[in-house]
C-alpha cells in the first residue's frame, strides 16, 4: 500500500511524504504506483520551475519513498500545486476504494 503525508500549518501546506509501493500489480505493470508517481514528481518538478520556493527531497526509488519539504512559507502557487496533487491522489484512492492508498493531513 501507498502512504501519503502532507505536512500543514497555518501557513498552509509544509510538504508531503510518500512511501510503499501499490501493489495493485507486479512491478512494471502496477498503474496505480504509475499514477503516484506521476503526479508526486509533476509537483516536485513544477514546484522547482515555477515557483521560487527552496525545499528539501529525499527519495529512495526501490523502497518507493520521497520525502517533500518546503523551508519556506508556501506561495499562493506553491499551495495550488500542492492541492492539486492532493485532489489528484484522493481522486485515484477513490477510484480503487481506497485499497492501495492511506491518505493523512498531518498538522506540524
């Protein structure tokens, strides 16, 4: 299973983690990981091109785990890809009845 952070504060959205993998099929084939994937590295990578926020990344590709954070307050345009990744995430977790992605808002 898929398991999905994202970090808030009264300032609004601090990051995000991701880890595990879907298992929804084998490896190479598992369209939900595809997914995920996807839109977590879009927003990573618009977050970087886009916007002038500096953050922090760890990822570890085999174990399937990045780990997101801003180190500074969030843009109105970094909050919009952020919620746009979540809105993405929550639509595919509600697609497969929530069988292959935890989804948590996590106050810090």
């Amino acid at each position: 299973m898929i398991k999905v952070k994202f970090f808030k504060n009264n300032d609004g959205y601090q990051g995000f983690e991701v880890s595990g993998h879907a298992g929804y099929a084998e490896y190479g084939s598992d369209i939900v990981c595809a997914s995920v994937s996807c839109l977590v590295i879009n927003t990573i990578n618009s977050v970087e091109n886009f916007t002038d926020c500096k953050f922090s990344l760890k990822e570890n590709e085999k174990k399937g785990y990045i780990n997101f954070r801003l180190k500074d307050k969030p843009t109105e345009y970094t909050e919009l890809l952020i919620k746009s990744l979540s809105l993405g995430l929550i639509n595919i977790c509600k697609e497969y009845d929530n069988e292959y992605i935890t989804i948590i808002f996590e106050e810090v």
